[in-house]
C-alpha cells in the first residue's frame, strides 16, 4: 500500500466518521427533547402525588367513617360484651400498618 493509498483511506475513515457524528443542531434539538421529557415526567409525578393524596385521604375519610360506626354500634350495644377499647386498639393497629394518619 502506498502513502498516497493510505492517505485516502484515512481521509475516507475520517469523512466518515464526521457523516456519523452528530451536529450542533441534532444536539440542540436532543437537549430540547430531553427538556420536554422532563417537563411530561414532572407533570406526571405532580399528577400522580395529587391523586395519591386524594386516595388517602378518601381512605382516611373511610376509615374515620367506620370508627364513628363502631363507636355508635358500641354505643348501642353497650351491655352485650362488645368492649370498644379492645376493637379501637385493633383499628388503630390496621392504620399504622397502612400508614395512615391518625384522625
């Protein structure tokens, strides 16, 4: 192979090379796809927290719901054996297992 062959291949190689290597511009549109994802990401998790804490707190509602059951059913059949204290002390213990506030 001659110097001149050799000097050819490797002009070749590096026009190659400079056709696979991204522009200024497929850089710039990159960073700004990325900052669109970002902003789609955010706004989801935003989304996704509000609806969570809707969850839980319809959940929360719920549960205060069912207390306020037991103690008016308690309530009511107070002379019957049912001791409140013993199923307040059980309600409690469901709620700190699903980590729920205390109303």
């Amino acid at each position: 192979m001659t110097a001149n062959e050799r000097e050819n291949l490797v002009l070749q190689l590096l026009r190659d090379m400079r056709e696979k290597m991204a522009t200024k511009d497929d850089i710039a549109d990159l960073q700004s796809d990325m900052h669109s994802l970002r902003a789609d990401v955010a706004s989801d998790l935003h989304r996704l927290d509000n609806k969570l804490d809707v969850t839980n707190k319809e959940l929360s509602d719920q549960i205060v719901g069912l207390r306020r059951a037991v103690v008016d059913y308690h309530s009511s059949v107070i002379g019957h054996g049912a001791i409140i204290a013993d199923l307040e002390a059980r309600m409690r213990r469901v709620e700190q297992r699903l980590g729920l506030d205390e109303h």
